[in-house]
C-alpha cells in the first residue's frame, strides 16, 4: 500500500533539526495562540447560526408559520456549496484571512436576518450567512493542521473540537436570554456584534504554523523548482478528491450531520410543540445535546491517540453503533420527565459528537496530509452538509406524517448507516 500524503496511516516524518529551549518556548506559546485563538473562532460562528433554531417558534408566530420555510434549507445549500470552494481557498490564502473574513460576513448577515420581517430577505440573508459559516471549518482546521502533529492530533482535536459542542451551548443560552429579554431580533443582532468583534480577533492575532513555515522554507530553497512544489500542491489537493477514504468518511459525515442539524434546529421545536415546555426552557434543555457533545468529543479524541494501531474510524463506527440505542431509548423514555430528557439527550449528544468531530478533524487532517488538509476537511464537511441540507424535508416530512417517534426511529437507521460508511476505511494505523 503507497504511503503517501493521502493515505492517513501513513508514518509521520518528524523533522531532524532540534530547536533550542527558547525556540521551543516560542513555538509552545505560538500553539496555545492558535489553539485558543481557532477554539474561540468556531465556537462564536455558532453565535451566527442558533438564533434561528431559538427563535423559531417566536418567529412564525409572529410573521406567519411559513415566513421560513426554506430558508433552513438555502442557508445549508449555501453552506455545502462553502465549504468546497473555502476548502480550496483555504489553502491558497491561508487560515487568518478566510476565517476573520468569514465571521465579518457572517455578523453583517445575521444583523441583517435581525432587521428583516419578510420571507425573501430571511432568505437572502441566510444565503449569504451559510456562505461565510462555511469558512469556519476548512480555515480553523488548516490553521490546527499547522499547529499538531500526527502523533497528538487526536487528543488535541478532541480537545479543541468541544468547541462546537460548547459554541452550540453558549450560543443556544445567549440567543435565549437575548429572546427572553428583549425579543426575537436581539436574538441576531446580538450575536452579530460577538461574531465580529472574534473575526477582528483572529485578523490580528492568529499566525501561521511551524507547518506553513515549513513549507514556506522549502519553497524559498528550491527556488526555481518553486513552481515544481507548487504543481505537486496541486496534484495532492486533486488526489484527496479521487481519495476512497475522504468518500468513504464523507458518506458517513452525511448521516451524522443529518441527524446533528435535525437536533439542533428541531429539538427546541419538539421540546415546545411536542413536550409542551416553555419557550425558555426549550431553549435551555435542548442544550443538552451539546452538553454532552463536550464529553463525547473530548473521551473520542483521548481515546484514538491512546490505541494508536486501531483505526479511527473503527471508534468512529463503534460510536455510532451506540447512539442507535441512545436515539431508540430516547424515543421511547425521552417524554417521561425533564430529567430523564436531558440526561438520555445528553447521552445522544456525546456519541454522536464523539464520532462526529473524530471523521470531520483529525481523520480528514490525516488524510489531507501537509498540504490538503482543509480541502480534505472541505470535502468531507462538503458531503456531510448534503445531510444537513436534507434535514428540513425529513425532519418536517416524517414528523409532521408519521409523528415524531417515527423521526427518532429514521435517525437510528441513518446512525447505522453512517457506521456501515465507514467499515471499507478499518485499516490499522502505522506507528
């Protein structure tokens, strides 16, 4: 089997050269930097897209219940379509400028969602929102890409990816004081002045790693063969399109993120409509998911850099195995008090996370190599938001048919399907 850039199993190379102490502190305080600084960043991107799942309700009693209809559906259009394109550009002009961009667009869009009371300026706004949030991924994984190495990626992407986990909770309680308070439009406005005051943030403080700097070196050094290493960059971002492994990982990434943007959109929707809780305890409880998403994504993590021979996706599947249950028991039990909801959500939320932040990260990192890596990880959020694309016409079609038990049931087939996507990708890992 070739060991190439493309293949995540490959062994890593470590470099020859051993940096002196100081050097050594420079580059330790450079990687808190960015570990802080791309955390901080894609959990505040969540501050750009909760609103709507908060204030949903709110709004169609207000405006009508068709004012959004579709309007989830263009904003994750948008998003898959984003996140191809910022997966290439992202390795053309670099993390900093495609994420502090990325969350300037994304405020002024959310501010403009706030101000607007008709069904085409929703959508128009979301559009372009859904365009900006793609930055996110692709440009904070390069950037994380830059600033791991194969041998801590895991546990260090475990750890930083609770930052979806925590922006979703963050981002769910904001949207709902500011809901509670001052009404549906703060529930935008507010967060849009977060968003961007981060996207400055990230502008002034977020630098390239050791792993740029390196390729940066060696293009400088080969001088006239520049153009050679530039032609095999290339070569390697149109191999992880031909890749069976990005497939295999985005086929899965697909069922997962169905079932993520379905809960994260819907559950505060269910909590209401169906379970009968107030608004604002709705909006608290479905935090849940996320709340136990931050565990899930933290224990994956830990866990694929401790058993370094087993695969990834082997956890990934076996994870996922797991939350078919979880889904079933919470359709069965999930009705019979607040605690037992938030408990058995909670449960749901870290094995689905756990799998969900594995597939997308620190295998799509492996799998990009030095110089793929946030087109890897466009690709497989790319196909994934083919999923979140689709789950308002499953979401609304299987609920508002067959009642929302027989939703529950599709998600534990399309958990099963996500684990059976990855079975082709069990391959051990080469030390």
């Amino acid at each position: 089997m070739s060991q190439g850039p493309l293949d995540p199993y490959a062994p890593s190379v470590a470099p020859a050269r051993v940096s002196p102490p100081a050097e050594d502190a420079v580059i330790r305080r450079g990687q808190w930097t960015a570990w802080v600084i791309t955390w901080l960043s894609y959990a505040t991107y969540y501050l750009g897209r909760m609103g709507i799942s908060v204030a949903k309700a709110p709004i169609m009693e207000s405006l009508g219940k068709d004012v959004l209809r579709h309007v989830e559906t263009a904003y994750l259009a948008a998003y898959m379509v984003g996140q191809y394109v910022n997966g290439f550009l992202g390795d053309r002009v670099g993390a900093r400028w495609l994420v502090g961009a990325g969350m300037l667009v994304s405020a002024g869009a959310c501010f403009v969602f706030g101000a607007s009371s008709i069904g085409g300026a929703f959508l128009v706004a979301f559009v372009v929102n859904g365009l900006a949030q793609s930055s996110g991924w692709p440009g904070n994984v390069k950037a994380m890409a830059e600033w791991t190495t194969p041998q801590n990626r895991g546990r260090v992407m475990g750890v930083w990816a609770t930052c979806y986990q925590v922006g979703g909770i963050v981002a769910t309680w904001f949207a709902t004081f500011m809901l509670s308070v001052y009404g549906w439009r703060a529930s935008f406005w507010g967060p849009a002045i977060v968003v961007a005051l981060v996207g400055v943030l990230v502008l002034l403080f977020l630098k390239p790693g050791p792993g740029a700097e390196a390729q940066a070196a060696e293009l400088a050094a080969a001088g006239a063969d520049a153009s050679a290493i530039e032609a095999e960059r290339r070569e390697e971002r149109r191999r992880v399109l031909r890749s069976p492994t990005v497939w295999f990982y985005g086929a899965s990434y697909f069922g997962m993120k169905l079932i993520r943007y379905s809960l994260l959109f819907w559950l505060a929707f269910y909590l209401k409509t169906v379970l009968h809780y107030s608004p604002e305890t709705a909006g608290y409880m479905s935090s849940s998911f996320a709340v136990g998403g931050v565990v899930g994504t933290m224990g994956m993590g830990a866990l694929s850099d401790r058993y370094r021979d087993v695969s990834r996706s082997i956890f990934a599947a076996a994870w996922l195995v797991l939350l078919a249950g979880a889904i079933f028991l919470y359709a069965r039990i999930g009705a019979s008090g607040m605690v037992t909801n938030f408990l058995v959500m909670a449960l749901v939320g870290a094995l689905l996370f756990g799998p969900d932040a594995l597939i997308s990260g620190a295998a799509a990192q492996d799998a990009g190599g030095k110089y793929a890596a946030a087109t890897a990880a466009g690709v497989v959020n790319g196909i994934g938001s083919i999923g979140a694309i689709l789950q308002e016409y499953v979401t609304r079609g299987v609920s508002e048919r067959y009642g929302w038990d027989k939703l529950f049931y599709v998600f534990v087939a399309l958990a099963v399907f996500s684990a059976v996507c990855l079975v082709p990708t069990f391959r051990p890992r080469k030390a």
